[in-house]
C-alpha cells in the first residue's frame, strides 16, 4: 500500500504531483526483483505474481509504453485495485511517437502548464 504525502510537506513532492496531474511525467520506472514469476505464452512476456518492489518514479518517458501511469490506472481499476493518480482523460497518447516526438511533446504540453500557472 502506497501514499502521497500531504500538500505542503515538500515543494518538490507538490511540483511532481502537480506535473503528474497535468499529464506532463505521465511514466513509471519500477525497480523491482522477481521472486515468483512465470513465462505467460499469450502476451510473450513474464507474469510476476509476487516481487520484491525497490523503487516507482514517475518518468517523462518510460522505458516500455506499457508502463504508462494511465495504463497501469487501467489494469488497477479492471482487476479492483485502488486507483493511484488521477489523469486527464484528455492526454494526447505518445505510444506510437517517436523519441524525439515525445520529447517534443511533453516540452510542449510543459510550457503551456507553465503559463497557466503564471495565469
């Protein structure tokens, strides 16, 4: 079980969580070490069903699409797991962009978050 400490605690715990929110690090880099896990022939990949968690940061962009904060939101609420953070429906999806792109992107979507909040 996991929290997000109380607005006011840390400046940079409330810029992160304010630049989560707006979809600007819409990632999750996860360290983690498998303790029981099992090779899934459907998707090609591993199933962990028990790990040991070292870290979860929120990234500007992931390593693997699949671990996008919206998606893991989707796999939560599909399997009833208590929902995290809460994103914008609106948020254009990168998945099929291009490094560069992406970068583009969120260096775009950043500036603009920006000067709503000078606003």
């Amino acid at each position: 079980e996991a929290s997000i400490a109380p607005a006011g605690t840390a400046a940079y715990i409330d810029e992160a969580y304010s630049l989560i929110k707006a979809g600007l690090v819409p990632g999750l880099s996860i360290g983690f070490r498998p303790i029981d896990a099992e090779f899934d022939r459907s998707t090609g990949g591993f199933l962990i069903k028990a790990c040991e968690l070292f870290e979860i940061s929120a990234v500007t962009i992931p390593a693997s699409a699949d671990a996008a904060i919206q998606t893991i939101k989707s796999h939560d609420s599909a399997h009833g797991a208590m929902p995290v953070v809460r994103l914008s429906a609106s948020r254009p999806k990168e998945t099929d962009m291009t490094i560069a792109e992406r970068l583009k992107a969120v260096a775009t979507r950043r500036a603009a978050h920006l000067e709503r909040r000078k606003a």
